[in-house]
C-alpha cells in the first residue's frame, strides 16, 4: 500500500525489499571493488596531486542535503570557474586517468558507500546541487516530486539521456524521473541495473 496522495507507485512492502536489496548489493559491490578500490587509489595518487575521493553536497530524499563521494576526476581550478551541468572530461586540467574513470563511471564506485549508509538507492534520479535545482524550480515547481525518491547510482533518465549540460536536458530528465516515479517496480529496477551493466560492460556512453 502507497502512501495517500503519493504518486509513488511503490507500496512499503516494496520500499522495504528495495532497501533491503540496496543494503545487500552494497555490501557486496563494496567487497568485490576493494581491489580496484586500492589500485585507482594508488594511481589517482600517483598522477596527481590533491585528494582522492571528492565529496560534494547533493540534495536528496525529501530534500535533505548529504555528501556524496566519488573518485577524484577533475581539478579544482575547473570548479572555481563555477558550478558545472557535468564534468569537463577534455579540460586540460584532466589526467587520462581522471578522463577514462568518468567515461567508463568507475568514479562513481565510492557512491556504494552513499547506497550503504541510505543516503542513495541503486535506482533512483540522479542526486543534483541546490545550485541547479533553485534554477530549476524558477522554470516548475514539478521538481519538488523528485523529493519522494531516494536519489539512485542509475535511473532511466541516465541511461536514455546522458549527462545533462542544458536547462533543456535537465527538465526532461526530471520528467523521465517523475514517470519513473509513477511506475517503478522492482522488476523495473532490476531491468535498469541489467540495462547499466551492459552498456558499461560495451562502453556505450550514457
């Protein structure tokens, strides 16, 4: 049973399966990348100067901000330009190293972590920066129901329209992300994750 006057089409039963699913998975994706884990950190540290890991405040479930951890990929001099929609993956203040985790979404893997602690699900719109929203919410206020969600590693927003660098872009991702939330399943999570797999495993951009 969903809650009244949520469009969410999950009932708690599922919300707790998913939690549950989420909780599993992130253990064992967290067990199994230790050894890349250990070897980007190694090289990141080697190539570069600065952190490795790069922590950034996102909004999330009923717009509570968290921090969210990746793989550092990009200097900070590209930051201090002002908020990026993504990440500069020709700047020249990128390694190749920096420029192949962001292509093939290894700097994500610490966002396991994020999935862990209940900040994230696997499935779910992609977390964004209060920065974006605010510019968002002056065009709809539709934004506001991306806060019944837990934000996701992958959604089918990602998957169908890739990194956003357009206000366009954004709206129709937060659309994308609405239909999901009408009509999510566990069989529909499952289906994205199968779906991210393979087009990381082929190298299809997304």
């Amino acid at each position: 049973m969903k809650e009244k006057g949520s469009l969410d089409a999950m009932g708690k039963l599922q919300h707790r399966m998913k939690r549950a699913f989420d909780i599993i998975g992130a253990l064992i994706g967290l067990a199994l990348c230790s050894p890349l884990f250990l070897v980007i950190s190694i090289l990141i540290t080697y190539q570069s100067n600065g952190p490795i890991f790069f922590r950034q405040i996102r909004i999330g479930y009923k717009g509570r901000p968290f921090a969210i951890f990746k793989f550092r990929t990009m200097s900070s001099i590209v930051e201090e330009e002002g908020p990026q929609l993504v990440a500069k993956c020709d700047s020249s203040n990128s390694t190749r190293l920096e420029q192949f985790l962001r292509g093939h979404h290894l700097d994500e893997l610490p966002q396991l972590w994020n999935v862990l602690r209940g900040d994230m699900s696997f499935v779910g719109p992609r977390p964004e920066r209060k920065y974006f929203i605010d510019k968002i919410l002056r065009h709809t206020d539709r934004y506001q129901l991306i806060y019944e969600m837990k934000p996701g590693l992958t959604s089918e927003a990602t998957l169908y329209n890739g990194y956003t660098d357009t206000m366009e872009k954004m709206l129709k991702r937060m659309e994308m992300d609405i239909h999901y939330l009408e009509h999510r399943t566990l069989w529909l999570d499952f289906t994205i994750i199968v779906k991210t797999v393979v087009n990381i495993l082929t190298g299809k951009k997304f």
